[in-house]
C-alpha cells in the first residue's frame, strides 16, 4: 500500500439520531438502486477519515465490512473517487491514493491496524481544505469516537472548510459529550450533518454511510429521490 505520510509540522496531508426501522432502511436501499444517475462533469471525490486510535477497532471493523455499499450507492447516479484517511499512535497521520472502487478501499483498509493515541482532527480538516483547492471535494465522511483537540481550532478550520463547499459528515460511535459538541460544531459551520451511532447499528451506519456517497457523487437531488426517513433525516440536517 502506497501511503502518503503527513508532516507533523504542516498538521496533516492527510468527523443522535433516533434508529430507523428495517424496512424504511430496505426501502431505502432499494431506491437508492433505481437514482436517475445527476450528470456531472467530473467524478465526484469524498474523504473517508477514520479514527485508528486503540479504542476504535471495534468501528473500523464494522467500517471495512460495510464500506462498498458507498460504491454501490454511488455508481448509481454517477463516479466517486474516495481517499482514505486515518491518524493513530502518537503522531501518525496519512492518507492513501485515491480510488474509484470498493476493492481497492477495502485492500487498503485491511492493512491497517489500530494503535493508542490522541485524536489528529485538525490535520483531517487541514488536510481537506487542500485536497479542496486542488480539485473540487463534495464531502468529508469522518469517524471517530472522542475528541481531545482545541475546539475553537477545529471550528476555524471547519468555517474554513465550509467556505469551500466541502460538507463534513461527522459520525460519532459512543456518546462522549465533549465530543458530541465538537462534531456537532464541526458539521454545522460546513453545511453536513451530525450522525451518532454505536456497535449495534451497522444496519443505520450501510445506509447512512451510503447516502452519504450518493450525495458525494450526485449532490442532493440524487438523494432527494429516495423517500424515506434516512434520507429525509440527512438532508434535514444539511444546509
């Protein structure tokens, strides 16, 4: 696995809602299949950051079992190119090629494995922010389950973010309040979404997840097809 690795001087180079039933979650899936496909004139491109540190092993699991149904969503309504990025240990921080397809994503995930440290999340939005300014970047997918950052240093870099167009999906395993706050914050000033889950969801985690990759690959119209409560919940939460 080629990996770019991130100067720690420059940051990085290198994110609750209540439970849907099953069967909005089935039907949802279902529409999802059927998008009139949004023409556009690039491929869509999506960060999918993820927290490594000790505590998420757990949720990076569940992530690497569930991450083609982004694919799968996406191809539907048009082409999505997505980077991995993940810190962990004291100072790791790195973010892979970018790939159009699940296999790939999921070979690179499944090199990874998790170790003790602090949250990086400055450097995944630093990190953003220029992957922004090089090309167009619909969305920032971040996973994580604490935070132990400056918060008014992650709200200057997520109003910074925001301004570029780049909406933070910010997906929260566990109920850490100061956490909560943070990427509560973090979504907000970016126009995306707040999203909490927890070890027993992955069924809400593959729809939501997937919904996510649509909107990244064919802006909100292609999830405004879908009726159903987990889509009418994320684009609820989005400006």
């Amino acid at each position: 696995m080629k990996k770019t690795e991130i100067s720690r001087q420059r940051k990085s180079d290198l994110s609750a809602r209540p439970k849907s039933s099953k069967s909005e979650i089935d039907d949802f899936l279902k529409q999802a299949e059927q998008f009139v496909p949004v023409p556009t004139a690039a491929r869509g491109r999506m960060i999918f950051a993820l927290d490594a540190t000790m505590s998420r092993q757990a949720t990076w699991d569940m992530a690497c079992a569930l991450q083609g149904e982004m694919f799968s969503a996406a191809a539907s309504v048009g082409n999505l190119s997505v980077q991995l990025v993940y810190f962990r240990g004291l100072s790791e921080s790195r973010a892979s090629r970018w790939v159009n397809n699940a296999e790939s994503l999921r070979g690179l995930m499944g090199k990874i494995d998790c170790q003790g440290g602090l949250t990086q999340i400055a450097a995944v939005l630093s990190h953003a922010k220029r992957e922004s300014e090089k090309q167009p970047l619909a969305a920032l997918v971040y996973v994580g389950d604490s935070m132990e950052e400056n918060i008014d240093e992650l709200c200057r870099l997520a109003g910074e973010l925001g301004l570029r167009g780049v909406k933070a999906f910010m997906f929260h395993d566990g109920r850490d309040k100061q956490a909560e706050k943070a990427f509560r914050e973090i979504a907000r000033l970016t126009g995306g979404a707040y999203l909490s889950f927890d070890s027993n969801s992955a069924t809400d985690l593959k729809a939501l997840l997937a919904a996510v990759a649509t909107y990244a690959a064919g802006g909100r119209k292609a999830l405004e097809v879908a009726e159903t409560a987990t889509a009418r919940a994320l684009l609820a939460d989005m400006r």
